[in-house]
C-alpha cells in the first residue's frame, strides 16, 4: 500500500450535538483534510476503513454510548494499524481530571485530548499530527507487504529449484530447516531433524571431511561449500551439495550458519558412471596396446598409444557429425534444386523465340546444374548417394576417360596412362569413380599453375594384414602423381577435411579430396595422400576387387512388366515439400497427365481408401509421419498392379527394407521424368 496523498485524505467526524461537527469539517476543509461527518456512532463504525486518516468525536458522544462495535473494529485493526482518534472533551475534562476520558483512552488506544473551547490553530496542529502519524502507519504497511511478497517469491524460488534451506546456532546447536532439506535427507516434510541426525545421516567416508569445511569456514569466514554423501533411512546413498555463510555478532563471534542444499544424486550417479566407463576405456586401451607391442615387437609407449587412440576417435567423430550434416544439407539443397531446375525447363518452352529470355533462362539452368553437381559431392562426402555396386573394369574406364581428363586439363598439361596387364574387376560404381579420378586430375593440375605431367596407373596389391583403415584382401590402386608444390605435413593431414581447400578463396569448393575419400570408406577400400614440399603429390584410391566378372545387366524385370502405354494417364503425386510437389505437378501435366497432389503419405491412402483411382503412384521417399518406403509398401498391400516411382535426394534405403518400386534420383528433369514413366506405363 502506498504512502498516502497530501489531498483528498479522508477524515471522519462524529459530533451530534450542537455545531461541533459543522465546525471541524469546515476547519479541517480550510486545511484541505476532506471529512466526513457520521450522525451517529453507529454510522461512525460502518464508514470506518484502512484508508481513514483519523476520526474526530466529542466525548460526550461517547459518554453514554455502547462501545462494543468501536471496540471491536479498533481491536480487529491490521498489525500495521493504529487508528488515531482526537477526542472533544469540556473544558477541565482532559484525561487528568477526568477518570471517563482516561477510560476513552484505554478503549481507543491511538487518542489525542483537545479541551473547548479551542483555537482552531491547535486543532489543526493535532489534525496534521494524527495525519502524519497514519501515513508512517501506511509506510510502514508497505514495507511489510514488500518483505512478504520478497520472502514469498524467495520460497517459489527455491521451491521451484529443488533448494533446501537451514540455519544452524551455534551456540544451540539447533538445526532449522525446510520441508525441502528435510525431503532431501530422506525424511517426511513433518519429521523432526536435529544436527545430530544430519551428522548420522552423513556416509562415514565424509564425515571427516564435513568437519574440516565447517573448521574452515570458521577460522578463514569464507563461504561453507562442500557435496558429500548421505544415507537415508531406506539405506540407500543419496548425493547433498550444502552451500552456506557465517553470520557473526558485532565483536566477531560466530553466531550462525545459514544456507541451501541441494540434491546431487543423479549427478553422483552418472560421474560414477563415468568413472566405471572411463576405467574400462583405459583397460581396454592398455590391453590394446600390449597386444599390438606383442604382435609388432616394436617399442609405441602406453602413452603414445592412448594418445593416438584419442586422437583417432576424435578424428572419427569430427568426420561423422560433419557428414551427417554436410548429407542432410545436401539432400535439402537437392529438394530446392528439383523445384528450381523443373520449373525453369518449363519457363524455358513459354519463351520460346525470346532470345534474350532463353539465354538468361539457360544460365540459371547451367547455374542450377553446378549446384546439383555439388550436391552430389556432398554426398559422397557425406556416404549417402546411392551407389550402383557392381564389378568395374577400371583400365576401360579410365582408357574411356583419357581424352575427357586432357581437355578438362588444358594444353599446358599432359596426362599420361600407365595400366597393368590383366588387372581384375573391381567392386564399385563406375559414375563415382569417374567422378572420383576427375577430381583428383583436376586437384593434380591445379597444384602445377605452370603446367606439367600427370601419371594416372593401374596395379593390383595385397593387403595382408589388418590395418586401422584397411581390411586384408586384394585391391587394385588407381594412382595419380603430379609434379605440383606438394604439401607439408600439417596441411597433408588437414587435406581430406570438408571446405578445406589451399586455393583462393572462389577457386574451390574444399569438397574433392572429401568426396573421393568417403566413395572410398563406401567402397570399402581407402585413399592414400603422400605429398612433401617440392616433391609433388600422389593420391591412390584403394578399390577391392570383384569375385563376380563382369556380366551384361539384364533388362529391369519390374520394369518390362509394365509396356509403354499410349494416352494421358491418372497420376498420385505425394511430396511433403509444396514447392517440389508443385513443380513436379507442372511437369507431368506439361506432358499430358492428369495429377492428383497429396503432401503425405497418411493423405495419399485416404485417396485410395476412398476409392479414387490412379495408373501411377509417384511418391518421395523422405518424408515425416511415413516414408516413401512405407507408402509403397501399404499401397502394395491395397492395389499389387499400381506402378510405383520412388524419387529422391539420395534413394539408399535403410538395411531390410525390400521395395519393388522404379526409381528416380532428384533433381530430374523433364525429359528423364518423361523417359522413365515412358518405361513405367
């Protein structure tokens, strides 16, 4: 409540005989005090409220009056309030000559005595006395209400943050605490808890401990801070953090601990985990190391080994996050490339003999393009793109490859093939590994800004023993030298990291050597960089080989089923993403079809349900609630002859999920949508 005003107070007056009240509401009017006269006492009580400054009544009037109501209103009063009271009283009628004032005193409590006939400059003075009175009153109740509602929100507080509180006498030894500290010893917020039983309940390994904190805060007076175990009537062990200052008289002298506690248990618990884990891991490494001393007779100290553990399990987890969210990123990128390369190839016919508008349609189709490039080393980084596995010859692909590689080169550099006779197939997807040897050539005759030769060659190798990288078997090497600046040894290890990149910033994109090495880990095989300043670089990917032989793919079974048919057909086409559904919509209705447009998989099967009917369900595979995969599989279950495309960023299906669906990678354009569903129907 606050203080209160200097105007518009409210007095009240109480004076029924003669003109007494006329005259003191008029004088208290003159002192700008507004006053209300009661014509009777019983009045008077009914207008009494906390915002009445002070009441004005005669004596007389209450001489002979029942005083109970008064009383008991007076009585009844907040704590914070004491009713001022000026009583009229006869001339000589003041409390020392008049037992019946003294009595009115008594009664009232707060009173003040004015004798008539009086000046009405004292009348004032007292008016204004009492008025100051009653604001200190009015102050006072707002401090108290402030420190209530302080004490209020500090209990929230730490109710809220699970905090105990206690104070402990030290001369006492009596031991205060809350229903929350006495939750966390274990106890019912009802049971008594003595510094006694808080010293029992304290594990015996920490109880030593307990007493040199308390011994310290005592000499030094810094802060009591410790966390130790306690045992909780059950038996089981429970973890306290305690947190309290010392409080002293004026001469110094200790008087009081006061503070918190909190409950730490499960922090306890899972540090002890830790622990436990942590000594396993260092079992397991000291175990390791002795095998690999004993296997290699060599001297690798259990330090140098721990160390390069860490170091390699780092290097793991860095590389995995980072491909986890350089994929992710990239499949993203490839939704919003499907929306943008579909409808520029449809903007692309509506401006047809525009040449200006063609030109600038065909840049930004030649922009969109690089960009699905680079998704696709990012995916490769990333080991998400769906891979065709199937057994290569690697000296036809790079004999196909020659005259690409010398014109992405240019002039001033020579590439030069070296192969093995008879080298075997190897296990892996051609397209990549196309991609792969284009990327290191270009990275070998960036290194020589000069010109030079490249050497790419051919060999068969055997791993014989397992390695951190490698598993035994036999690999065929494609190898590229160049004769460039060559790295030192920090940026040789750095050279494989997503974006990192030694050219100019725009020259390149750092995503190279990372795409080479994640086909490789894919493949199972490896990439191997040896570079030295001034000595050039060499890069080898390690690719194993096949024990299938080469055989001709046979004509896609699911697809042969399904001849080409004639006409405009009924299509469901199911994308989570409104922006791709929509441009996909666009294309296939450019070719004729009619498209009916669901934005998942649970709104695709009440069509169906429904009863509507389509000749062709075209549905992406990533998609929230249920995936494309699964759609297909509940669209089998309904409709075994509906034909199914899968489309995708990158269409790797998780391990056991058989589908039989055509597919379809994205971004796509027109005219693959066109030759696929050609195949399909």
């Amino acid at each position: 409540m606050a203080a209160i005003p200097e105007r518009d107070v409210i007095a009240l007056v109480h004076a029924p005989l003669g003109r007494d009240a006329k005259i003191a509401a008029s004088l208290l009017l003159d002192a700008g005090i507004v006053a209300n006269v009661a014509p009777s006492l019983g009045n008077l009580v009914a207008e009494l409220r906390e915002d009445t400054v002070f009441v004005v009544v005669t004596e007389e009037a209450l001489r002979s009056a029942d005083l109970r109501p008064l009383v008991s209103w007076i009585e009844t009063q907040p704590s914070w309030s004491d009713l001022p009271f000026i009583i009229l009283t006869a001339r000589g009628g003041g409390p020392e000559r008049n037992p019946a004032a003294a009595r009115l005193s008594e009664a009232l409590g707060n009173v003040s005595f004015i004798e008539r006939p009086f000046h009405p400059t004292t009348f004032i003075s007292v008016a204004r006395s009492a008025m100051r009175a009653r604001r200190r009153q009015y102050e006072a109740s707002a401090r108290m209400e402030a420190l209530d509602e302080g004490e209020r929100r500090l209990e929230t507080a730490l109710e809220a943050g699970r905090l105990g509180t206690w104070e402990l006498d030290l001369g006492t030894r009596v031991l205060t605490t809350s229903s929350t500290f006495r939750r966390i010893l274990g106890c019912s917020p009802q049971d008594d808890l003595t510094y006694d039983d808080l010293i029992k309940a304290i594990h015996p390994d920490d109880v030593t401990r307990m007493q040199e904190a308390v011994r310290n805060a005592f000499e030094t007076g810094v802060d009591y801070a410790i966390s130790y175990r306690v045992i909780w009537p059950d038996g089981s062990i429970h973890g306290l953090e305690i947190r309290a200052q010392l409080h002293r008289d004026r001469v110094g002298r200790p008087l009081k601990l006061v503070g918190v506690a909190a409950d730490i248990t499960e922090r306890l618990r899972a540090e002890e985990q830790q622990r436990h884990l942590n000594e396993m891991l260092e079992e397991r490494v000291t175990e390791r190391t002795r095998e690999l001393e004993e296997a290699h007779r060599l001297v690798l100290a259990e330090v140098s080994q721990r160390e390069r553990a860490e170091e390699q399990l780092r290097q793991a987890q860095k590389m995995e996050a980072i491909g986890q969210l350089t994929g992710g990123v990239a499949h993203d990128f490839n939704n919003l490339l499907m929306a943008v390369l579909g409808n520029l190839e449809l903007l692309r016919r509506h401006v047809a003999g525009d040449a200006k508008a063609t030109r600038l349609i065909d840049g930004a189709l030649q922009g969109a393009q690089r960009g699905a490039s680079l998704t696709q080393r990012l995916l490769a980084f990333a080991r998400r793109q769906d891979l065709q596995v199937c057994p290569v010859d690697l000296t036809g692909l790079v004999a196909d490859m020659k005259d690409l590689l010398q014109r992405s080169v240019g002039s001033r550099t020579v590439v030069e093939v070296a192969a093995s006779e008879h080298l075997p197939p190897v296990l892996a997807d051609a397209n990549q590994v196309e991609l792969a040897l284009l990327n290191l050539v270009v990275n070998a005759r960036d290194a020589m800004p000069d010109g030079g030769a490249i050497r790419i060659e051919l060999k068969q190798a055997e791993q014989k023993m397992q390695s951190d990288s490698l598993a035994p078997g036999s690999y065929v090497v494609l190898s590229v030298f160049d004769e460039g600046m060559g790295m030192d040894a920090a940026t040789l290890q750095k050279a494989i990291e997503p974006f990192f990149s030694t050219k100019e910033l725009g020259k390149g994109t750092g995503l190279g050597l990372s795409m080479v090495h994640g086909l490789a880990l894919q493949l199972q095989g490896r990439l191997v960089l040896k570079s030295a300043l001034g000595e050039g670089t060499t890069a080898e990917l390690w690719i194993p080989v096949s024990t299938v032989e080469i055989e001709e793919k046979p004509q896609d079974a699911s697809l042969a089923e399904h001849p080409a048919a004639a006409g405009p057909k009924r299509i469901l086409l199911v994308d989570d993403d409104v922006l791709i559904a929509m441009s996909s919509a666009d294309m296939l209705t450019d070719l004729g079809h009619e498209v009916v447009e669901a934005h998942s998989g649970k709104e695709a099967l009440e069509l169906i349900d429904g009863g509507a009917i389509f000749d062709l369900l075209i549905t992406d595979y990533s998609m929230p609630g249920m995936t494309g995969a699964e759609l297909a599989q509940a669209v089998r279950e309904r409709l075994p002859r509906l034909p199914i495309l899968l489309a995708s960023g990158y269409a790797d299906l998780p391990s056991g999920v058989e589908l039989d669906a055509a597919r379809l990678a994205k971004p796509y354009s027109q005219d693959q949508l066109a030759s696929v569903l050609g195949k399909i129907l």
